[in-house]
C-alpha cells in the first residue's frame, strides 16, 4: 500500500509507491518493502544535521528548508519563493528582491551595508561621493613610538582631507597610506592635508580653512592690516596703497638713495646722496644675466659698456635730440651746417641748399665755379638758334639772312662747328637753340670715303667731305670709314 506523505500544514506533498524512493524533494522518501532502505536513511539524517551544506543551493527546495551556503558561510532558509539570510545580510552585487522591512544587504560590488525599509534600500555606509568612499571615518593609527593614537579622518572621494585628534605627534613611517596622503605630523586639533613638518605648519597645496578663524582677524588683539611683513628674504605685497612724505624715503644700510618730491611740491627725485655717488641702472635678461646698462653721475649719463647700448630703437625713435655739439657719426641729417646758416639736401639745382645726387647718379646745378680736372664728354659746345632741329655731326655756318643764328653748311661757307649731343661744357645754357661743338673731337656727317688723319671740308648740306672744293677745314678725322655714302666719323674739330 502506497504512503501519503503530507505536510506540516496537512497538504499533500507526495505519494511514494511500494518499493520506491521518491526525489520531490531534497530529502529521498522510500516505500514500503525497498531493500536497502539503510543508506539512504542514514543519508537523510546527514543532510538534516549539516542543513544541506554546499556552495550550491538544494536543487528541489520546499518553503522552510534550511540551507548552510558555504560560500558566504551563512545560513539561509526558503520562503518559497527564494532563499533567505536567516542572520546577518544579503550578500549579493545588485539588490536582491523578496527581503522584509528591516532586512540587511550588503553590496559586495562597492563593500557598502543597505537597510530595507519595504520600498526601498537606504546606506548605511560607508559613504559614497562619485568614484569613491566620502564618509568621516575613525582610526587607530601609531605614532613614532610605535604608540596607538585615535584619530578621525574626513574622507571625500577616496582623498583624506583633515585628521581631527586629541593629541599632537609624528605619524610611524609604517603609516603609509596616511603619509601618501599628505600626513607626517598631526596636531591638536584640526590638521589639514600636506600639513608637513618641513613647511612648519602652512599647507603646500590650496587646502585652506575658509571664514574668520579666532586670531586670523586679528594677531595678539591687533588688527591683521595693521601688520606689513618684515622678514629677511621675503618680499613684502601691498594691497592697499602706501603715503610716503614728500621727504621721501631712504635705501639701503647708510641710507644712501634717497626717493622724495622736489622742493617745489611735485617733481619726483631719485638722488644717491653720499658724495660723488652714481645712480646705476641694471637689468636682468631672458637668460638670467644682469647687465650694467647706464650710469648716470653728476656730469654724465654714461652707458654700462663702450659701444653697447642703443639710445632708442628703429621701431621705437625720440622724436628730437637737442645738443650744443654731437661727437661722432650720424647716419642722416635734415641739414648741414655752413657757417652760421643750415642748408637742407636737394636734387634739384634749388638756392641755398646742399647739391646731392638723384636716382640715377646725376648732380644738378645752375653754375659750377671752380676748376674742373676731368670730363665725360669730349667737345666744347656752345647754343646756337637754328631754323630746324638738325641732325647731330651737321656741320653749320652763319646764316646771313634769316633771324636764326646757323644753319647747315654748303660749299663755299666757312663752319663754325658741328651740331653735339653730348658736349662736355655746354656754354650759353639759357639760350634757345641746339649746342654747336666748337671745339674738341665729336661725331661728324661725312661723304664718301675717308681715312683715319685726313683732312675733312666743308661739303653740301652740312656735311663734310675730303674734297676742298672751296670750302673751309671742319676736322682731322679719327678713324677710317670706307663707306661711299654718308655715314657718322669721330673727328677732331679745327674750325
């Protein structure tokens, strides 16, 4: 006959036939008449006794089983649903579900204990803030002595801000973690972070207290902007601005500078007032050198080395420089002294002013006076009216009736010169007309051939020839042109 096995509760869990063991559950129930039955009895007792201890859960649990988790060694029980911590917390990387109000979880991703309150999970610590743990936390920490000191850490994002403690002493060198964070020496009190022995007590970070402390405001009673730095090798800032007397005040161990206003109320003096004293000026380079750049005494302003230093700059000039006399070399000049006057620079040939050569090299004048040794050009040219322009190397005569001066020779005229166009003394400059060479070798219009000595005359229409033909010499000719027409020939003039 078949066993019913009921509940606690009289509800029904299973039927177990004859000669069989059922497996509903975690424990094995046998029927009636199974040989063997010892073992696996005897098993049961086991499984009840270490309440199915694994790291594992039972794999048919019924409401109420009891269960021993050797890995989190914690005792749980199933409500029917899942299994619960009977003791302790839930240990679990994300919020487990079905806990009651009252019920601990702990979070083993970021080590913090929870409390539900039936809706929610509330932290209980420690504190996180961003990244990392915030919270104020006590410790027992040694001293050099190796004695344990109890102090309070203020903790935010994992960076230890202040230690509070009763007590004032070195941290152990075996403190490594408070002494990376900024800690050596703690005081009574509050101390902050980099608090270092070696800075005597003033922070080598921006961690300060901000507000009024109690002798911030005021030092011994006495009013902290009543106070101006005075020691040796710190510079002194003020924020507020200083009244010296126009007395002025003094520099150095013998008081030798003295900075004041002038007695006539308002110019500002710089004076060193030892006997036959100088004011130095130096200044310091990009590279750390300090350099001696003037001096200035009580004749002179003179400069910190010879031929050193520049009195203004091509981008940065003094708008004029006023002297009795300047002694050396000046690169330009608005004007020249001549006797008591000053003339200004001018290509053109204007009065009163200093001749200087224009772009292309040329000196322009009205008159020359003096005695010039060279020439470029090779005749003596006067100028000359003529009716037409004739061509250059045109030999001319006088022309008789007609109200110009010359005109190109025939035969049987007597020449006066040759038409120029590169005289080297141009005569009668003012007057209208072409320069006639007078004198000097110049190019001539000649016919027919010719040889270099030959004598050249007068022939028709301005030129000239080596027949006579009744007419005057005009030159010696100075090169040979075999040429039968008419043609240009240098020429020595000896008209």
């Amino acid at each position: 006959m078949a066993y019913q096995i009921d509940r606690y509760n009289n509800t029904l869990l299973t039927t177990v036939e004859d000669g069989t063991v059922d497996q509903t559950t975690d424990l094995k129930f046998i029927g009636k008449n199974y040989a063997g039955y010892g073992e696996i009895q005897n098993e049961n007792f086991l499984f009840l006794l270490e309440n199915f201890a694994g790291a594992n859960q039972p794999a048919r649990p019924i409401s109420g089983q009891i269960w021993f988790d050797t890995g989190n060694s914690k005792l749980k029980f199933y409500d029917g649903a899942q299994w619960r911590t009977t003791g302790g917390a839930e240990i679990s990387t994300g919020e487990p579900s079905g806990l009651a109000v009252g019920d601990f979880w702990w979070d083993s991703a970021n080590d913090q204990l929870y409390v539900y309150n039936g809706t929610s999970f509330i932290l209980i610590g420690p504190q996180n803030a961003g990244e990392g743990v915030t919270q104020m936390q006590s410790m027992e920490v040694l001293d050099t002595t190796s004695t344990p000191r109890g102090i309070i850490v203020a903790i935010i994002e994992d960076e230890y801000l202040f230690i509070t403690s009763p007590n004032e002493f070195d941290l152990n060198v075996s403190e490594v973690n408070l002494r990376a964070q900024g800690f050596d020496r703690i005081k009574k009190g509050i101390t902050l972070k980099n608090t270092k022995a070696a800075t005597n007590g003033v922070t080598s970070t921006d961690h300060y207290f901000w507000g009024t402390a109690s002798n911030a405001a005021k030092l011994g009673g006495i009013p902290a902007s009543d106070f101006v730095q005075i020691s040796q090798g710190q510079n002194t800032v003020f924020t507020e601005s200083i009244e010296i007397p126009d007395s002025g005040a003094f520099v150095g161990d013998s008081n030798d500078l003295h900075i004041k206003i002038d007695t006539n109320g308002f110019d500002g003096v710089i004076q060193n007032v030892t006997n036959n004293g100088v004011i130095k000026f130096k200044t310091t380079d990009s590279g750390g050198t300090l350099t001696h750049v003037a001096t200035i005494n009580s004749t002179s302003l003179i400069p910190g080395a010879d031929a050193t230093f520049n009195l203004g700059s091509g981008s940065a000039t003094w708008a004029n420089v006023y002297a009795t006399s300047f002694v050396g070399e000046a690169t330009k000049a608005n004007t020249l002294r001549v006797g008591t006057n000053f003339r200004s620079a001018s290509t053109s040939a204007n009065p009163d002013t200093v001749a200087v050569r224009d772009a292309t090299g040329t000196i322009a004048a009205n008159l020359f006076d003096g005695t010039a040794t060279t020439a470029r050009y090779a005749d003596l040219a006067e100028k000359y009216s003529t009716g037409e322009e004739l061509a250059p190397g045109t030999v001319v005569c006088v022309c008789r009736h007609d109200d110009h001066e010359v005109e190109a020779a025939g035969r049987g005229c007597i020449a006066i010169g040759v038409v120029s166009t590169q005289p080297a003394v141009m005569m009668n400059s003012d007057a209208e007309g072409q320069y006639i060479g007078l004198k000097g070798r110049l190019p001539v219009r000649v016919i027919g051939p010719v040889s270099k000595g030959d004598a050249v005359y007068v022939d028709e229409n301005g030129c000239a020839s080596t027949a006579i033909n009744g007419g005057s010499m005009v030159g010696i000719a100075l090169e040979s042109n075999h040429d039968e027409g008419e043609k240009l020939v240098e020429c020595v003039l000896k008209v």
